[in-house]
C-alpha cells in the first residue's frame, strides 16, 4: 500500500459538517456564524491550493474554489458594516478623538446594518454548504502522498514570498492583501500538517499575527473608500488623515514581521521526518 498523508475529502467535510453544527447552536451570535463561514471557506480553499499542482480534474478543482469563494462573498456584506463600524473605533480610540464628532458616520453604519437580514443569508449559506455535503465524492479528490503535499506546501510558501516581495516593490494595497490571501493560505496549512512539521504552534503564531495586522490594514482602506464616497459627512477629512497615519504604522509593522517569515524563498521545513 502506497504511504499516504491527508485526505482532504474527510478533512474538508469533517471543516463542513463542525461549520453546520454551529450555525444550529443558537448561542451562537451571527458574527460569530459569519466569521466561522469565512475562516471555514479560507481554510478549504487553503487545502484546495495545496492539492492545485497534482489534483487531474482542473475543472473540478476550479468550481470547487468558485463555491467557496462565492460562499464567503454571500456574507461579505454582512461582515463590512460590522467592520467599518470597528474601524471607525479603533480608529477614533488610537488617534485619540472624540467620538461624537463622527456620530453622522455611526448613525449611518447603524442604520445600515439595520437593513441587513443577517438569519437569511446565514441559512442561505447553510443551504449551500448541506448541498455541498451532499454532492462530495470521496473519489473525485481521493487522498494525497507525502510527496505531493510537499510539493504543494513548498509551492504555497513560495507564492506568499513572491508575492511579499512584489507588494515591497509597488507599495499598493491591493498586491498587500494579495500577499495575505497567500499568507493565511500557508498558515491553515501549518494548522492542518502540524504532526508534520517542525515548531507548528510558534510558526502559525507568528504568521496568525503577520494576517492580523494586515487585515486591519486592509478594514482600514475598506473604510477609506466608504468615507471617500460619503463626503458629506462631517468632519470627513480629519477621518481620512486619521486613516492614512494608522495605515502607515501598520504596513510599517507588517512588513517588518513578514520579512522575518518569509526571509528565504528555498526555505526547507523539514516535513515528514519522522
């Protein structure tokens, strides 16, 4: 019998099954069902690139990331006015304003959120993820040697450095959000081969800290966008100076912790020694 190492039809539906049994808990609040749906889709979608390079069924491989994808773009709206929201704190907490001088900018965000039916496009979302369960083939992925998620491994890492240094050279956010699709990517892939790999925990901290800090910086540009669309709201500018001075503190931060990560683009982590 051949040495195998993962199979991501059992892991992904086990990732499926857990995601449905949460949104059934009714102590459960929506954002915290919507931020699961999300982690979820990422997670799976992160398994699907590990396979990319020996998966034979390209189309199969290419719907798969569609629904996925699609699944978390249900919720995205859901999730943006509950960010902005944040943001708008974070933002009037670390620059030290008062709160009530950006009251027009709740109330708006408020009211928006107010039109949201966040219980429908969660089971809507239920509803995609049960026909899924329902469809999986066992044999359509079938289950992955040691080799091939090496490969596949390596190729994730290796995507993320490029990328890295890609955004180094252009400054634009659009190439740092890029580079942290492919970060997180390699992070849940730590996560998933942690009895493979060396210094799992302390490597997927530090990469779970890289993510985090630019996902504020991309809610931070997010956020600018909104502000930049309403100019009637008060007070707008001092906002937008605000948003600008904390961006620039945190790509600042991020690349120095990326850099740190990703310093070798060869790097070998010594998967399967034991």
């Amino acid at each position: 019998m051949r040495p195998t190492i993962l199979d991501p039809h059992d892991t992904i539906k086990n990732i499926l099954l857990l995601l449905v049994q949460e949104i059934d808990d009714a102590s459960v609040s929506n954002n915290k069902k919507i931020h699961s749906i999300r982690v979820a889709t990422k997670k799976i979608r992160s398994i699907l690139y590990l396979m990319k390079s020996f998966l034979k069924d390209k189309e199969l491989m290419e719907n798969k990331k569609r629904f996925y994808k699609e699944l978390s773009k249900n919720l995205s709206q859901d999730r943006e006015k509950k960010v902005m929201r944040d943001t708008l704190h974070s933002v009037v907490k670390k620059c030290k304003l008062l709160s009530n001088d950006f009251m027009d900018v709740e109330n708006a965000l408020n009211y928006e959120t107010k039109t949201i039916d966040f219980e429908r496009n969660i089971q809507l979302c239920k509803e995609h993820i049960l026909s899924e369960l329902n469809s999986m083939d066992k044999q359509e992925i079938g289950i992955c040697k040691k080799r091939d998620i090496k490969k596949g491994f390596k190729r994730t890492y290796k995507k993320a450095y490029d990328l890295l240094h890609i955004a180094l050279l252009t400054k634009k956010i659009e190439e740092i959000h890029c580079f942290r699709k492919y970060a997180k990517y390699h992070m849940y892939q730590i996560q998933l081969l942690s009895n493979h790999i060396d210094y799992p925990i302390k490597k997927s901290k530090y990469l779970d800290k890289l993510t985090s800090i630019l996902g504020k910086s991309h809610d931070l540009s997010f956020f600018e966008d909104h502000i930049n669309n309403n100019k009637n709201f008060k007070n707008s500018s001092l906002l937008l100076y605000c948003i600008e001075k904390r961006q620039k503190k945190l790509i600042k931060k991020a690349i120095k912790l990326a850099n740190k990560i990703f310093k070798d683009r060869d790097q070998d982590f010594k998967l399967f020694t034991n």
